[in-house]
C-alpha cells in the first residue's frame, strides 16, 4: 500500500491495527527469551503491552521518527474519542494510542523492516534484546 493510501484511514483504524502488530512482536520477544508457561507470558507480555510502558516507548523513539512518522503518531495520539481506561492518565493512553497508530500505519505500508527497527529502538531503551 502507498504512503497516500495508509493515510486514508482513520487514526483509530490504524491504532486497531497497530495493537496487534505490536502485541505480536513482544510477544514474539519474550517467547524466545524462555519458554515458560502460558500464564507467565501473558503477565510477561503486559509490561510491555500497557500504555504507560508504551508511552515511555515513545520517548525512546520519537527523535529517531521522521517527519511522516511523527505526522501518523500525533494523528493518533490527538485522535478525539480517546477514553482511557480507570487505571491509567489520559496523557499515558494518548502517547500509546499515538505509537499503535504508527505501527499500524507501517504495517499497511509494508514496511516490516521499519517496524523491527522501531520495536528494536523501544527494546535497546527497555534494556531488552528482541529476536532479530
């Protein structure tokens, strides 16, 4: 999909589907770290998954983001109709909401190398080694 074409969709499009683009490679990340029971994974998976982790991601990357990137984050990160749940701050859903909708956006692009690099940014940051 082009660039012009990734723009027509609607910020919480994009965010959906970043969800699981993202959700996928951590998983991926701590699979191959150890194999465990599913259970610990699942609660291994939700420190990475949560929004105040990915709003912490964000500023990890967000010098490293080119003007485009940064134009899809602000898009989803100012999305109107954004309801944060209970146990996090308004600000913390918005920046995660803002970097699933990048992921989403590079994913309709095609652009799965950048998606690696991204998520190996946010790991580097994290003190995390993702699998390559």
């Amino acid at each position: 999909m082009t660039e012009q074409e990734a723009n027509l969709y609607g910020a919480a499009a994009l965010a959906f589907l970043g969800d699981a683009v993202y959700e996928q490679l951590v998983r991926e990340m701590i699979v191959t770290r150890a194999n465990m029971p599913a259970a610990k994974l699942h609660n291994e998976a939700v420190k990475y998954v949560c929004c105040e982790f990915q709003s912490r991601a964000v500023d990890a990357i967000y010098s490293r983001l080119t003007e485009e990137e940064q134009a899809v984050y602000k898009r989803g990160r100012n999305h109107e109709g954004i309801a944060p749940p209970k146990h996090s701050s308004a600000q913390d859903y918005r920046r995660a909401t803002g970097l699933e909708c990048l992921f989403g956006y590079l994913e309709l692009k095609g652009d799965r190398e950048r998606i690696k690099e991204i998520f190996g940014l946010i790991c580097d940051a994290a003190g995390e080694q993702p699998e390559a």
